[in-house]
C-alpha cells in the first residue's frame, strides 16, 4: 500500500538532479557533414564518420559550438576559456565507435543558474536552481528491438538499428543537486524543464519536442530525513517525454524512496525506467559492476579555446531571456500574478501575445486563451497549444466582439467550431448563419412582440421595477434566437418602456 | 611479483568485449605484469608540475562550417553488415541496458 | 630491368613516351607474379584496377593534359589505408573480405596524381609490430634474406620496394613502423611531421602517433611522393594547414655545408649491434666530410620513451579498436546474445598482440589507474618534446641509427614481446614528439652483410631537412660503393 505523498514530505525532504539533453537544430551532424532531418528513411542520413567506419576522423561543426555558447550564457554560466573533447568508452551496438565523443572534465560551460518559479496554495514561489555544467556529445543511433510483444528491450529476438540519428549534437545541461524544495520538489522540477525548455525555444537552438526526443530528461531523486545533513541514495530515472511526467516521476520515485526508507530497507542506486500508463518507474536491468568509462582526452580533436571577442557577440546576440520578456509583458498590460502563472502553467503565453500583436486588447485576449479555449482543451485533455485555433482566430473574433458584430456568447459557438475544425470564424459565421441582430427596428420588432405577451411584467418595468426587465429580454433572445445583443435589447426595450 | 592478476585480466576482458581462454587469461597475467614493471618507470618522472601532452602540436579551435555534405547510399553503409533487414543493421539480441 | 630503375627515371621515361603506364604496371604485376610467392609483401594484387588506373593515365596523356610528376608510376598502399572497393583488412582476420565504400585522402590523392595503385602490402595486425610477424595472414621475408623478417609494422610495403615489385609504397609510422623496415630492407622510407599527412582513412591504432609516409628506393622519389600525399585535409581535424615543406627541392639541394648534425647521446651504444653501430659512425664522418658539424646532444627522457609509448599506444588501440564488434562490418562469429557475438568475434577476430595490447591500455586507461600509466605517460611526452626542443637550439638535424639490430630470423622474437618492443627504441621518440624522421640505407652490417639504417630527425614542419641532409648522405654512400645498396641484394626470382 503507496504511502501518501502528504505522509512522505511529512518525514522527509526530497534532493533533486536533473540532467536534460538537448538536440541541436543544426543542419549537419555534430562531427560531419550528414544531414539532420527528422524522419528520413533508415540509413540514408549516414556516411564514414558517424557510422564509425575503420579511419573515419570526426571534424567538429562551429555552429554547434556556438549554440552550446548561447545556451551556457543564457544559463548564466561562465565560458571555459579551454575545453576539450574525451572519449567515453563503453560498448553498445547502437553507438558505431564503441564510445561515445563527448567532455569529460573540461566542459565548454560551467557553473550557472536558473531562477524558476512555481504558483502554489501559498502563493508564488522562487527557487535558483544551480547549473553544474553545460557540455557537447553526439547522439547515438536508433535501435528497433523486433520479435518481443512490448517493443522495448526485453525479451525481444534481435534488433534493428538506424545510425540516421548517430552523430546528431545533443547538448548535455546538468544542475547541482537541488535542496529546499520540499513538497515542491515535482512542480519545481516540471519548472525548470519547463523554463530551460523556454530558454532553448527563444535561443532557436532546437525545436525542443519532448515528445519527438530533441528535449530529454533524466530525473534524480533522492530522499533523507528532514534535517539530516547526509544526502540520501539516489535513483535515476529515464524516458520522461512530457513536463507531466517529470512531475509525476518525480513524485512517484520520492512515494517510492519513502516507501523502502519507512521499511528500514537501503535505497538501491539504480536507473528507472518511467511507465507514461502507470505514473510509475520500474528497475532498469540492474548492472553487477559499474561501468568504467575510461575517459580520455580525444586525440582526434583539438581543444576548443573560444576567443573572447566572438563570446560577446554571442552575449550580445542572445534574444530577450523569457522571464524577462515575460516581466515586461506583465507590466505592459498589467497582469496580475496569478494570471501571469496561469498563463504560463496553460503555456499560452505566446499565442495570448501574438493575439495582442494582431489587435485584440490584451485583457480579452488573455480571457479567451485562459477561459474558453482552455476550458475546451481541458474537456478533451490537451494542452491549448495543440488545438486547430490560432491567434489569428482569437484576433478575429476579438475584433468581431468589439465592432459588435459578434456577442460573447455567439463568439464562443465561433470558437467552439474552429477547434472543431469546422473551419475559420469567418467560414464558420457564413456557414452557421451566426449574425447579431443589431437592427434597432428588427429588435423593436421583437421587443413589441415579447410585452404583448406579458403585459404585467411589462407594467412591472414602467412602474420602475427594473430587474423585471430580465423575462422580457429572456423572450426577445428566444425571439432572435440568441443573435440579439442582449445589453442593446435591454437598453432599447427600458427606453420603449419608458425607463430609458 | 605478478602486478596483474588473472581475475584482473579476466575484469578487463570484459571490459574490452573479449571472451579469452583460461591458457590466455593465465599468459596474459604474467605477460602483462612483466611489461607493466617495465612501463610503470614513467612514474619516475613524471612530476606534478609537468603538464600531459595529448596533441603532439598546439592547434585549437579547428571547425567546419554548418553544412550538409554527400551521406553514403544505405546500400554503401550496409555493404559490410554481417546481417541486414528494411534497410537496418540486423544485430542479435542485446541483453545490456539502453 | 624497368622494374629495377627509381620512379623518377620511371617518370622520365613515360613523359616521354618510350614506355606507357600500361606496359609499365604489366611489368611491375609480372614481376610480382615472379617473385612475390618467395616474398610475399602483397596480400591483394589488384591487376584489373592496377590496369584500369594505368589505362586512363595513358588516356589523361594522350589528350594533352599536364600531368602530375608522378602520373602512371605504380605504388604498393599498406593495407591499413582504405581504398574503395579494394579489399582492406589491416592485416587482420577481423577484416577478411572487407571492401570500404570510400577513399582515404592519402588515395584519393594518389589517383588523382595518375600514381598507380598494384595492390595492398602486408603488415603486422592493426599496425602493431616491428616484423610484420603478426599478420593474420602469412609473414612477409625480407627479399635479402627470405629466412628474415623485413621489419614492422610496414614489412610488405619496405619489402615490396626492396624486391622492385613497386618503385614507390605508402606506409605508416606510429613508433617506427616505416622507419624501422626501411633500415632492415635498404630502403628508404620517411614520417612525416604529425598532422602533414592526411589520416582521414589511415585505419587507426594510437591517433596521437599515427602518420601516413612516402617510402621508396631513394630520397628523391620520397620527396616526390611526400608532395602528392601531403598537406591540409579538412577531412582530419589534426591536419596541418600550413603548405608542405619544400621536400623535392631540398633533395635536389643535397647539401649539408654549415649545418650541424646532433648525434644523440642516449641512442647508441648498449644494444646497438656493432656492425650497425660502425656503418652508423662512418655515415657521420661522410657528413662531416661533405661540410658538416658533428656535435653530440643528449635527450636524457628518452630512455623513458618506450615505456611512455607502450602506455600511450596501447590506451589509444584499445578505444580506437572498440568499434570492431561485428555489428556494422567485419566479421562475425558466434551464438546468442549481442554481446556474446561481440565477445567472441573478437575473441577470434584479433590476434594475440593486438589483444595483449588492447588489454593493456584498457588497464592504463582504468578508473584508478589513469594516473599512473596513461597520465604519467602524456607527461613523459611533454618531456621528450623538450629534450627535443632543446636539442635542435644545437643542432638542425638529429641522427641515429635506426634501429638497433639488422633484420633478424623470422621466429626469433615472436616469443618475446619485449625484446621485439626494443626495435622501436630509436625511433619512438619522434612520434611521441611529433617531429619527423627518415630512414635511409647506411650500408651493410658487417656480421650478417645485412642493410643498417641511418635515421635522420628534424623538427616539426621542417620535414626538408631530411631530405636535404639524406639526399647529401645518400649521394656520398652510393660513390662510395659504386652503386646504390640494392644493388647488391640477392636476385629474386631470376630463371
């Protein structure tokens, strides 16, 4: 029986890891010329380098250093004015050389941080997650595991590997080990995912698809008693694909560690694999013996030794830093935090920006991204940013609701219609038939009509009692079918009662 | 005096992907004990202020531009593949951890 | 015999037409055929490519196109060098039948030169020897003596040369393996500074050493050579991109007058045979007597050089070697389990010293042990350099003998690993420090009538000065036996 996650934090206080690899978005492999292109046939995208073919050399691409750059000084971290390459060695057949061409004890970047913050019950909350090192290796090749029932690994007759991928600049980021965070542990590590994942997005240095493997994470979590200096034993866990699941991983291995600690039993140092179906993590096949990896310096390679002029170009291309650029949005339109949060928590702040940009006035804006359509989005259990609806769409039908051509509540049918790909509000306005009757004529029409048919509840309003009003204007709407603008009936309907 | 042991050169056979003999775990152990006595000598003098050397010459920074250059055909990179399927790399079962 | 000339007169010859590239390599495949069964330097004759490379050279010549100074001269390629479609297997079971799907640069350079390619040269397993000993496939026999090795870990390259089967080889050197069969054949053979030679396809054994090197029957066809293969290749990260040193005109120049030659204390002397000592000494007195200051440097980390090297190549060999796991080329043998496969393929596949090797630098490179035997050594390196550095403010060139016996019997040493590694003595500092060197004959040993090697060491990028200093030698030795050292092997194949 899981303890409670009340109960866990109640006894102890978690220590976070979090190594996240990052692919880059050049155009040609790390070490060659090959082609980095999503989704090519197998094979196709490989060549004696990054197939590791008896005397292939490895030449290192300038513009994944370059982007390696960016991302350790959005990171705040200090360039190392000398770094090398290493080799590690281990063996595994989807990697051609038998090791792995990465940094071992001089990496390109050290020593950041990254301030990440979380909105809770007790309001919101800020912690500095510390960046330990920022490092280059390539990625290796895929392996389809045939003839076995689930697709992994185990139990399957053979495999079949495509070195497309080999090869392919992965950035590696790791932070300290994360203390202080207490029952927040799980939000503040889909945070900092969620952050880094912003930063690297606004850099253009990959398109960071969790779910497509250009943003991978790997969680460590560890447990020990509240006050306790010494840090617990760790468990690392692989094949989180979505901020969800950092969260839930996270949380699921700190249940787990709890658990075993409560037991007196020790914590095995182990890898985990995360299971998107359970929410929890199962043992990775366990090893008898640590890997020695044997790092050396590559030989093939010379160290890189980043001028410091060409440094500060890079510092000073580095676009605006998300929390700053949300900062200033903030103020710009006078968001309060909460909403600030919620925002960002829906991940809708740039389409709520781009629908400003567009034309619609920042409140609306925010009010249909974070009610309407997250309300829908939540209904079919997306996030808002994979609905069919665009800033355009939400600009559109902004603009239609200020020109009065739209009411709320018809603008919400439009809505409703795009994200089911009933096309644009424009084709959706047409094809529905949707139209405000604003014609003054038309709605005295319907006006007459409804206080004919109660008369004492129109003698009610003459005689002053307003609130009266709300069945008249209850049966012009069923009248115009809805299409009426309800605040222009009422106005129009006192006036003809006389309390205009 | 053996520095080497035969557990020690069975541990790193693994390590190199070797599946040796006993006769040659046994050769190998006192071999590589005569030689490690002959090479340790580098200990000698190597003190603590001399920086290693791993390139012979004192080049840095050596990068390409960002740009795609000819991949091989799949039927070139496959050509060597002791086993190939749907174009891939047939490989037997593979027991270690990914 | 054609077979018998050098390949600039073979160049000479075929600018001006008297005889064509086709006839040229028919008679270097004949003589091949003749004599290569006694020999064995070949491990593949390519007739049909070796012909069809000679046909299109003919061809380029007759159109009127301006040739390179070496265009239809044939060429013996160390099997260690990739060449496309042609079968490459370093040496090693692990390879048999391999064809790569490319060029390395150093054939790409050579075909677009018109030199032609007859065939892939013999040699000990992954470049790891000093006898060509321990080939997978059969040893080679130095064509002075068959009963002897011809040197390692080129043997087949020195002794293509020796037994004219090629006018012209390719080999590598990471501790001697050019320099040391030129010595033990009476050829010459030169490695070139670290980074002068393209590696891009030169099948690694220890990175930081490896270097590609022109090998022939004189200097001057060595510096030609030396110009075709040379130069920056964006393909090798290690690469020079300065521009070849001028090596064809300092053969030309041959003149030592003013230079001082440092004769290094630490490279003579106990373990040196006498015979190879004396031809040593007489070389000297030649220089000294051609204009030459003679003076003595000492290199006092050098007696730490070979044990440095045994840590340092072995550590690289045994992860350049890592990719060897019968997955994506190679062969494979075995049952079960990936890494069953693995284990046994390589089991079978690599022979015993390179497995001794990949065992020790897998040791060296260990958690705990890095320190000691990897990290020491890289500092004994940083060392050597500076004996080096220090010796050429004395003196612009450095001599020694090459190496520090004649050719011995073939078995003599294969038991004893050590006293093979002691072949490299003199020659491993170089490649440790990345300068150059060169081997050129200095006679025979009077014990055995056997070929001994004068080694000529310059630092880096000033590979013209072998030339310079070994084409004056070469001049003076061959007036001083009347005609070049080859003269005097034994006739192979003669009916």
């Amino acid at each position: 029986m899981a303890l409670s996650y009340e109960k866990v934090i109640e006894k102890y206080e978690p220590v976070l890891g979090l190594e996240v690899h990052v692919e880059l978005g050049t155009k040609s492999k790390m070490f060659c010329g090959c082609s980095t292109e999503f989704g090519a046939a197998p094979n196709t995208q490989v060549c004696p380098v990054c197939l590791g073919l008896p005397g292939a050399l490895p030449a290192v691409n300038g513009k994944a250093i370059e982007y390696t750059i960016a991302i350790g000084l959005a990171l705040n971290c200090s360039i190392a004015p000398f770094s090398r390459f290493a080799r590690k060695n281990y063996f595994y057949p989807d990697m051609p050389k038998n090791f792995q061409t990465s940094q071992y004890d001089e990496p390109i970047c050290f020593g950041g941080f990254l301030n990440v913050k979380i909105d809770t019950d007790e309001g919101v909350k800020e912690y500095r997650v510390e960046i330990e090192r920022v490092h280059m290796e390539e990625d290796t090749g895929k392996s389809l595991h045939m003839g076995g029932a689930t697709g992994r690994i185990h139990g399957a007759d053979y495999s079949l590997l495509d070195y497309n991928r080999a090869g392919i600049p992965l950035v590696e980021i790791v932070t300290k080990p994360l203390t202080g965070t207490e029952k927040y542990a799980p939000e503040v590590a889909r945070a900092y995912v969620s952050e880094l994942r912003d930063i690297l997005r606004s850099l253009g240095v990959s398109d960071v698809k969790m779910e497509q493997g250009s943003l991978r994470c790997d969680a460590n979590v560890s447990l020990r008693l509240i006050g306790a200096e010494k840090l617990g034993t760790r468990s690392e866990t692989k094949n989180v694909n979505s901020l969800r699941s950092v969260e839930r991983a996270v949380r699921s291995e700190m249940i787990r560690h709890a658990g075993i600690l409560d037991k007196g039993e020790r914590v095995i140092q182990e890898t985990r694999h995360f299971h998107e179906d359970t929410g929890e993590t199962t043992p990775g096949r366990s090893k008898e013996q640590a890997e020695d990896y044997r790092y050396f310096p590559e030989p093939d390679l010379v160290p890189v030794a980043p001028a410091a002029d060409w440094i500060e170009k890079i510092r000073s291309s580095l676009p605006e830093k998300p929390s700053v650029r949300r900062k200033r949005i903030q103020e710009e339109w006078q968001v309060p935090d909460k909403e600030m949060a919620a925002m960002i928590n829906a991940d809708v702040l740039d389409q709520v920006e781009e629908t400003v940009k567009l034309g619609a006035d920042p409140t609306r804006a925010r009010s249909w991204w974070l009610g309407e359509i997250a309300r829908l989005a939540n209904e079919r259990e997306v996030p808002a940013v994979s609905l069919p609806i665009t800033a355009n769409d939400v600009a559109e039908v902004v603009a239609l609701i200020v020109n009065g051509e739209l009411t709320d509540k018809l603008a919400r049918q439009v809505v409703e219609g795009v994200i089911n790909n009933e096309g644009r509000p424009s084709e959706i306005i047409e094809k529905r038939g949707i139209k405000v009757v604003s014609d003054d004529s038309a709605l005295l029409q319907a006006i007459e009509k409804a206080v004919a048919a109660q008369p004492d509840v129109a003698e009610k309003v003459r005689g002053g009692h307003i609130p009266a009003a709300g069945a008249l204007i209850g049966a012009v709407m069923k009248e115009t079918k809805g299409q009426a603008d309800a605040a222009k009936v009422r106005e129009l309907l006192l006036k003809h009662l006389g309390q205009g | 005096m053996s520095k080497i042991s035969r557990d020690d050169v069975a541990n790193l056979a693994r390590l190199a992907r070797i599946e040796m003999t006993p006769a040659e775990l046994d050769h190998l152990s006192s071999e590589l004990s005569v030689i490690l006595d002959a090479v340790a000598r580098v200990q000698e003098v190597a003190g603590k202020d001399v920086p290693p050397t791993s390139h012979p010459l004192p080049i840095t920074n050596v990068f390409r531009a960002d740009e795609n250059r000819p991949s091989l055909t799949p039927e070139q990179a496959l050509s060597g593949a002791p086993a190939q399927e749907e174009q891939r790399f047939k490989v037997p079962q593979i027991l270690g951890e990914e | 015999m054609i077979y018998e000339k050098n390949a600039t007169e073979m160049a000479t010859a075929l600018e001006k037409g008297e005889i064509s590239a086709v006839e040229l390599t028919r008679a270097h495949l004949d003589r091949i055929a003749a004599v290569d069964g006694e020999v064995k330097a070949f491990l593949y004759v390519d007739n049909e490519g070796a012909l069809a490379q000679a046909r299109d050279v003919d061809q380029r010549r007759k159109s009127g196109e301006k040739l390179s100074p070496l265009a239809g001269v044939p060429l013996a390629l160390k099997d260690v060098m990739v060449q496309q479609g042609v079968p490459t297997t370093c040496g090693s079971k692990m390879l048999e039948g391999w064809r790569p799907p490319y060029d390395s640069t150093v054939v790409s350079r050579l075909k677009a030169a018109g030199v032609i390619i007859l065939g892939k040269t013999n040699m000990d397993e992954f470049a790891m020897g000093s006898s060509t000993e321990n080939s997978a496939y059969f040893p080679t026999h130095n064509p002075w003596d068959l009963t002897r090795i011809p040197g390692g870990s080129g043997g087949g390259s020195s002794a293509s040369l020796a037994a004219f089967e090629a006018p012209l080889a390719i080999g590598t050197d990471t501790g001697g393996s050019i320099r040391q069969p030129a010595a033990v054949t009476g050829t010459v053979g030169v490695k070139p500074t670290y980074g002068g030679v393209s590696r891009y396809g030169l099948v690694a054994f220890s990175s930081s050493l490896d270097q590609a090197g022109p090998c022939a029957r004189n200097v001057l066809d060595a510096a030609y050579l030396h110009e075709v293969i040379g130069g920056y290749d964006p393909m090798d990260s290690t690469s020079i991109s300065a521009p070849i040193p001028p090596v064809v005109a300092a053969a030309k120049n041959a003149s030592v007058k003013g230079m001082k030659i440092g004769v290094i204390k630490e490279l003579q002397g106990d373990g040196y045979q006498a015979g190879v000592l004396k031809r040593f000494n007489e070389s000297l007195e030649e220089l000294a007597k051609l204009g030459a200051e003679i003076v003595e440097v000492s290199c006092p980390n050098f007696e730490y050089a070979l044990a440095a090297y045994y840590l340092i190549a072995p550590s690289e060999c045994s992860s350049n070697l890592a990719r060897f796991d019968a997955m994506r080329y190679g062969i494979r043998v075995g049952e079960g389990s990936a890494e069953e496969v693995m284990n046994a393929t390589r089991e079978v596949g690599f022979g015993k010293e390179v497995k001794r090797r990949i065992i020790l630098g897998t040791y060296a490179l260990s958690s705990g042990y890095y320190d000691a035997y990897y990290g020491s050594a890289q500092k004994v390196r940083t060392l050597i350099s500076r004996d080096f550095e220090n010796a050429f403010t004395k003196a612009d060139v450095l001599v020694s003998p090459t190496a520090p016996t004649t050719a011995f019997k073939i078995g003599e040493k294969s038991n004893d690993p050590i006293a093979m590694y002691l072949n490299d003595i003199a020659t491993i500092p170089t490649n440790l420090a990345g300068v150059c060197g060169i081997s050129i004959p200095s006679g025979l040993a009077e014990e055995d009538g056997l070929p001994a090697g004068f080694q000529i060491m310059a630092g880096a990028m000033k590979d013209d000065r072998l030339y310079q200093v070994g084409a004056a030698l070469e001049v003076a030795l061959n007036s001083k036996w009347g005609a070049p050292i080859l003269s005097k092997a034994p006739k192979l194949g003669a009916k």
